[in-house]
C-alpha cells in the first residue's frame, strides 16, 4: 500500500505570496478585515456539450457558467482570491495563524488538494522534507486519511459548486467580460474594495436565478496562435487585457 506521512511543522512557507481562493463569506471577511481581493478570470470554449460520462468535463461544468464569445459558446470560471505580496496580513511573528478559527478552508486543506483530478505530489508544495517524514499518515493509496482535512474539501468543493450563479452575478455587476483561456493564465481584476464589498454582499443577498452571462466575453491570451484559433472560430481574442475601465493583468502560468 502506497502510504503519504505528514505533519505541519508550522514553517508558514504556505502563507506568503499568495492570491488565495476564498468562498464568498470568506471574501467579505477579508475585505472587512482590510484585506485585498482579486477576481481571477478564465474560459472554456465550450462549442457542443461534452459526453455524459465524462467527468472532468462535469467537474468543470458544475463550477463554471455558461456565455459566449463572440459566435462561440464558453464557460467561464471566476475564483475570488485574497491576494498579499510577503507575509499574509493574518501571519504572526511567530508564524501563527493570527485568525486560526476562522481561517479561510483552502488554507485548511493544504497540502492537500482540493481538485480530484490532481494527486498529492510532495515535490510540488511547500512544505519542509521534514513534515512529509512525521509518523503521522496522511493519505494510503491517495485516500486522505485525515477527516478534518476531507471535510474542509467537501465543503471547498459545495461552496465552489454552489456559489456559481453568484459569481455569473457578481460578473454581470461589475462588467467583467474578459478572461484567460483556461490552463494558459488569468485576467486578473482588482474593483475598488468597498466597490467590491458593496457587490459581493447585494449577490449573496439576491437570489440568483440560474441563467447565462449577458455579455459577450473576449479571451486574452498572450500566445498569438492561441488568438488567431479563437477568432478563427468566431470568438473574440485579444493579447492583452482592458486596463481602461479599472486595474486588470493578465498572468500567463
Ligand atoms: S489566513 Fe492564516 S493560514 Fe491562511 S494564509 Fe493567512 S496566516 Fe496562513
Ligand atoms: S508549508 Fe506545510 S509545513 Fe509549512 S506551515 Fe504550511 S502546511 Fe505547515
């Protein structure tokens, strides 16, 4: 049997330089808490409905809302994320969690992984070689052991699941209609924070009927064959974002 071991050393490697996906409680208690968050946007071109049993395409269904490019059908997939260069603003002097309790559940999680198509790869965090020699098991056979640990990512995965027509909202309110193409980077948006704040608590408080984005988005990318296909197909492609109407990046990974 395949046995991961591990046991946080409180290092705090995992709490700096981050954009950190927040639910939307967690982002209103960011924000009120003097925090910034980010709108981190990408797309799929989405031209017929894929086979019923295919899962992954399920899995990104479920967590992305339906829209158009241009002539092209996509969805589209928004993750709210706390966003801090350095220390989080959170992280003690000795390296503590200074709102533990509530701390965000993506924060609960790690080093685990909340996506069920990525494994657990101990090369690919932060952590010290010497939390994955703790006695303590984690996961056998890539099952997590650790019941704290799975609950936090059912419910990682409900709150992403059912928060998506609130991010088609929050979108449609604050005129976002440009977005990465899915795997290739992020347009990332920056709204004013009480702009933001206003908007995240009026979605959360309306009940958001299900439907599709009432704009037409445009794919950014900074690949210029990527571009080229997009409009080729129909769709709208530019290679770098709108910075005019409010702060906005794109990030390739
Ligand atoms: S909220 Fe706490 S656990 Fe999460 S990154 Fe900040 S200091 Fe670390
Ligand atoms: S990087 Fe790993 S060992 Fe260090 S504080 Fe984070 S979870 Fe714990």
């Amino acid at each position: 049997m395949d046995s991961t071991h591990f046991d946080c050393t409180g290092c705090g490697k995992c709490c700096t330089d981050l954009r950190l996906p927040l639910t939307f409680p967690e982002a209103v208690l960011w924000i009120e808490r003097g925090g910034q968050v980010d709108l981190l946007c990408e797309a799929l071109p989405w031209p017929v409905e894929p086979a019923a049993d295919n899962a992954y395409a399920a899995y990104k269904r479920r967590r992305t809302f339906a829209a158009s490019s241009g002539e092209l059908p996509i969805r589209v997939g928004m993750t709210l994320a706390a966003t801090f260069s350095g220390p989080c603003p959170n992280l003690g002097k000795d390296l503590r969690c200074g709102i533990y309790a509530q701390r965000p559940l993506v924060c609960r999680v790690y080093p685990a992984e909340i996506n069920p198509f990525f494994a657990l790869k101990p090369e690919f965090k932060l952590c010290p070689q010497e939390a994955w020699q703790a006695p303590t098991p984690f996961a056998l056979d890539g099952v997590l052991v650790d019941a704290v640990t799975r609950d936090a990512i059912d419910a990682s995965r409900r709150a992403d699941e059912g928060s998506v027509e609130m991010k088609r909202a929050l979108c449609e309110r604050l005129g976002l209609d440009q977005a990465a193409v899915a795997n290739e980077g992020f347009v990332i948006v920056t709204p004013e924070r009480t702009r933001l704040l206003e908007a995240l608590i009026e979605v959360q408080n309306d009940a958001c009927a299900p439907g599709a984005s009432e704009r037409s988005w445009t794919f950014v990318s900074n690949r210029r064959a990527t571009v080229d296909t997009l409009i080729q197909v129909g769709a709208l492609g530019v290679m770098d974002v709108d910075a005019s109407r409010e702060s906005r990046q794109y990030i390739g990974l």
